[in-house]
C-alpha cells in the first residue's frame, strides 16, 4: 500500500524536473525552470489568491455555523426528538456526494432557478444574476456550496466534544458568577482546543485540494474568476497536455499540505 502511495509521487516530482514528459520521447532534464514557469503564470496567481479567499472564507463559515449547530444540538432546551429531528436536518448536506450537491446548486443557481426566483419576489434584487456565470459573483457563489457541504463535519465534531465536556466545570463556573459568554471562553472554548486545532487543520488541507465541486459547477470559469490550484493543475494536464507544468503545480501543493500535515501530527502527539 505504501509503495502504491510512494511510487506516483516519486514519478510526479521526477516530472517536474523535466520538459513535457509524456509527449517528449527524450525528455530534457530543465531543474528548477517549470517551478518558476508556474510560479510566474498571471493564471496560477490568480488561482493562489482564488485560494486563498476559498479556504480562508469557507475554513471560518465551518468553524462558525458548526459551533452554532453544535451548541444548539447539545442545549437542554431541546428534547430527544427535536434533537434527533435537527440532528438529521443539518447532517443532511454531508450525506450527499460532491457531484449531487453541484447538480442541485447548479439548478437553485440558475438564471431560472428557484434562488433568483424567491430573491425577486421578494425585492432583494429586480433582475435575475448569473450566479456562476458572473466574474462578480461566481467565487462568491462556489464558496457558499461548500461552505453548506462541510460543515456538518464541523458540528459533528464539535458536538462530540461538547458531549465529553464535564457538567462540573460549568456548574464551578456558575458558582464563580461567569455569564455564558465568560464560561464560553473560559471553559469550552478550551476544553475543545484539540478537537478545534485537528478540525481546523483537516479542512485547510481539504478544502485546498477541493476540485470535484468547482469542476462539475464552473469549471474554474467564467474567465478564471473560479480558478484554484487544484483545477490549475488539472487543466495543465489533461487540457493543454502540459505534464511537466502540472507536476511542477501539483508538487507545489503537496509541499504546502505537508507543511500543514506536520503542524497536525505534532498537535496530535502533544494532545496524547
């Protein structure tokens, strides 16, 4: 299994190093100068910063709507059914795979969907938006459907660890006279630090890599404006035949999710 893992990656850093691998019968050794070709392409700095916006925005809107989730699941103004019932309700989007969710995004989305429809009934905008057509608005729009997809991983999360919390510390904390933002911040805010960290990290890592719902909803279009490392690199490879150049992308990616495979690694030995 090991080998399978080492094997392709070996033969993607090998690729970089080289002029076009596949095409070129007898491939010229060039160093470091497709890292460079990539690192200077207007296009691959649009995707970087494409990104970064991506991840960043979507990374703090998990965090957030699955803290919030989480906490109204684990409150006791709610009884067993209705929790069950909202359990069920917000776990719903992770239940569905990622070209299910582009396909109903895609039909709320369009010009004639039922998102321009409900919005110009009810006065928020007077004319129907290309909402992954518009350079304005795509990016906005693509952040938003994964956004909805990942956080029940969140709240999941978050729920288990607000479940392992001891009923002690808070009631210590009532007695102390702490409202519930101070015993908020002061109690599970660092009960959940190692849960928050892992979570934090696991979604910087997939969230960078994500391909399949920006493919199947804009295809890194209209005009770049969707544009991310992952569909970069795809688009090197397999639409203008550029391995060398998609090997150089995607050996940049691997570098910076190992970077961040570390930090996790080290949180985990630091939290046993």
């Amino acid at each position: 299994m090991c080998i399978l893992l080492i094997i392709p990656i070996v033969m993607v850093i090998s690729y970089s190093f080289y002029d076009n691998v596949i095409i070129n019968k007898n491939p010229v050794f060039v160093g470091l100068k497709n890292y460079a070709t990539v690192l200077t392409d207007p296009t691959f700095l649009v995707a970087i910063k494409n990104t970064l916006l991506f991840v960043l925005i979507s990374i703090v809107a998990h965090f957030l709507i699955g803290m919030l989730f989480a906490m109204l699941l684990n409150t006791r103004y709610l009884g067993i059914t209705a929790k069950g019932i909202f359990r069920v309700i917000y776990a719903l989007p992770w239940m569905f795979t990622a070209s299910v969710i582009a396909i109903v995004w895609r039909m709320m989305l369009n010009p004639n969907g039922v998102l321009n429809f409900l919005m110009m009934n009810a006065g928020i905008i007077s004319e129907k938006v290309e909402w992954l057509a518009s350079r304005d608005v795509a990016l906005s729009a693509v952040t938003v459907i994964n956004i909805w997809s990942g956080y029940p991983f969140y709240m999941i999360s978050i729920l288990a660890g607000l479940q392992g919390i001891s009923m002690d510390l808070y009631e210590a904390s009532a007695l102390d006279g702490a409202n519930a933002v101070q015993t908020f911040f002061r109690i599970t805010i660092p009960q959940l630090k190692p849960i928050l960290v892992s979570l934090l990290m696991l979604d910087f890592v997939w969230t960078l890599q994500q391909f399949a719902l920006i493919w199947m909803t804009t295809g890194g279009g209209p005009v770049n404006a969707t544009e991310t490392i992952s569909t970069y690199i795809y688009k090197q490879g397999f639409s203008k035949y550029q391995y060398s150049m998609a090997s150089a992308g995607a050996v940049i990616l691997l570098i910076i999710c190992t970077i961040i495979g570390i930090f996790y690694v080290r949180q985990q030995k630091a939290g046993d």
